[in-house]
C-alpha cells in the first residue's frame, strides 16, 4: 500500500521521519536499493518493509509487511502482504505522526506569533 504526502507537510527529511518512527535503514546489496525495515518481534520477521520515492512535490512511501526471508536464492518472492488490516493500520500510524508534525509546526509558529517584543533595558 501506498501513502503520498506533500514534501511541505513533512519539516525533515524522510529517512528521518522513518526513524522516528522506529524505521531502521537497509540497503540491498544485491540490487543496489534503499529501503527501511521496522521489526514486529525481536527476530528478523515479520517486519514492515517501506520503500521511500519522491517525485516532484511529493513522497511515496510504498509499504508491505514481509512474513518471512526469501527462501530461493537469486528470488525476490517472500510471504509479503501488500494490503489488509496491518498494514493499514501502519499507513495510518504513519500518516497520524505526519500530521501531528505539522499541528506542532503550526502552534508553535502561533505561539511565537503572539509573543509581544520586550522592551530593552539597555538605554541605547
């Protein structure tokens, strides 16, 4: 499943934003992409396993759930779910933290918007 956000709702840059989210970063070696991976368990499998493009003014974060390692080499099939309620569930999660990002942006620029200028004490 995909989420697509403007680039000027997101304030960082998105390998960031996957951290906090608790995304490690992985690069394949065998094919050269960059991707991120979050674990459900402390094993290896199930992970969440996010593939970040942007295009224009935007970012796709293209995200499945892997049940488990390939099990041939030289393949790309694994048991992944590439939609249902997991999965859903972390788009939401995800899409959730960016907007909470942009209400903190926006009260933090009200807050300092409100802030009346103190006079100096110094006399020149």
């Amino acid at each position: 499943m995909k989420l697509t956000i403007n680039k000027n709702q997101l304030q960082e840059q998105p390998a960031n934003f996957l951290r906090r989210a608790g995304y490690a970063y992985i690069h394949d070696r065998h094919s050269g992409r960059d991707s991120f991976a979050r674990r459900l368990t402390r094993d290896f499998y199930p992970r969440f396993h996010c593939y970040v493009f942007e295009q224009g003014g935007q970012i796709t974060f293209n995200l499945h759930l892997d049940q488990r390692q390939t099990r041939y080499a030289g393949q790309t099939a694994h048991a992944g779910e590439y939609d249902g309620p997991l999965v859903q569930e972390e788009l939401d999660r995800l899409q959730a933290m960016a907007e909470q990002q942009i209400s903190k942006d926006e009260t933090f620029a009200e807050i300092t918007k409100e802030r009346p200028k103190k006079k100096s004490w110094w006399p020149f």
